[in-house]
C-alpha cells in the first residue's frame, strides 16, 4: 500500500500523517456506529487543532 501511494505522488510525509482506520469501534455492526465513531474522531482532530473547545 505505500508504494501504492508514493506511485501516486504522495510522499513520506503525507503517508506519515495517515492514520488508520477510522471510525472503526471494536464490535460495531451497524453503519450509525461506524459513522459515530467517525465523527467522534474528527472531532478529537479538530480539537487537537484548536479548533473547537
């Protein structure tokens, strides 16, 4: 997969800052779950960031 993404013209950086896998909470089965657990990590990003309280 990284060489994958280098071929796509990413670089050590850009795949350093990937982080994976969203949103993926130990024994969800549902698509709402999935999608919370998607959301409740944008939102530590963006506060991580600064940019909500």
């Amino acid at each position: 997969m990284i060489e994958w993404r280098k071929q796509l013209g990413f670089d050590d950086g850009d795949i350093a800052r990937i982080r994976s896998p969203i949103g993926l909470v130990p024994g969800a089965k549902s698509r709402p779950t999935l999608a919370i657990g998607i959301l409740a990590e944008f939102a530590s990003e963006a506060k991580q960031a600064g940019l909500i309280d």
